[in-house]
C-alpha cells in the first residue's frame, strides 16, 4: 500500500514524495512488509486491460496514458533498489504469472531462511 501511495501520489501526482514517506511509515507504524510483489505491465497492456473491462473508470484510470507512463516509471525506480521486491512480467497469461510468482516467492523465502524444513 505504502507504495502505490508514493507512486500515484508522489510520482504520478507531483506531490513531496518525503512528506508521502513520512505518513506512510506514521500510518503504517513504521512496519514494512516482508516482500512485495510488482506486476509490471506495459502502459499499452494497461490501457488495453481498462478498456477490456468496460467498467466506469476511476479518477487515475481517466488520466490517460501520460498517467499510467509516469505509474509505471514511479514503480520502476521503488522496485529497483527494493531489497524484499520481486518484480513479475505481467504481459504473461495468469498461469504463467501465478506460477513465476510461486518460483519467486520460494526462493525468496529459501534466500531469507523463512522456509521450514
């Protein structure tokens, strides 16, 4: 959560991206989660995805592809140099997301000893 605030607040909507950080770790009693997953998907595949769903759109989705470029690049930059990110191609089908973030997520837990024998 803290990151999606950061990066559509901070990075998409120009707002002090310290000042975003500070009442994310207020908010969120300065815990941080284990590991997060970013499913990175291209902006076209993103604009395809909203428009395939035939929904009303929400506030961010009305921004347009400007938008969802600078969602994306925000995402970028915070998963580069994220220690407990792992980062999924998610122009892939469901299957083959769902069982490369299985992978993943194993050898994580095997790297950082949290798996029981």
């Amino acid at each position: 959560m803290a990151d999606s605030s950061l990066v559509y607040q901070g990075y998409a909507r120009g707002l002090d991206k310290n000042m975003i950080k500070q009442i994310n770790a207020w908010a969120m009693q300065n815990r941080e989660p284990d590991v997060t997953f970013y499913v990175r998907v291209t902006a076209q595949e993103a604009k395809r995805r909203i428009e395939e769903r035939r929904l009303p759109l929400t506030s961010f989705e009305k921004e347009g592809s400007k938008f969802i470029e600078k969602l994306i690049s925000g995402f970028d930059d915070i998963f580069a140099t994220k220690k407990n990110g792992i980062i999924l191609d998610g122009n892939l089908s469901r299957t083959e997301i769902s069982n490369n973030a299985y992978k993943a997520l194993t050898q994580w837990m095997q790297t950082n000893k949290m798996l029981h024998s």
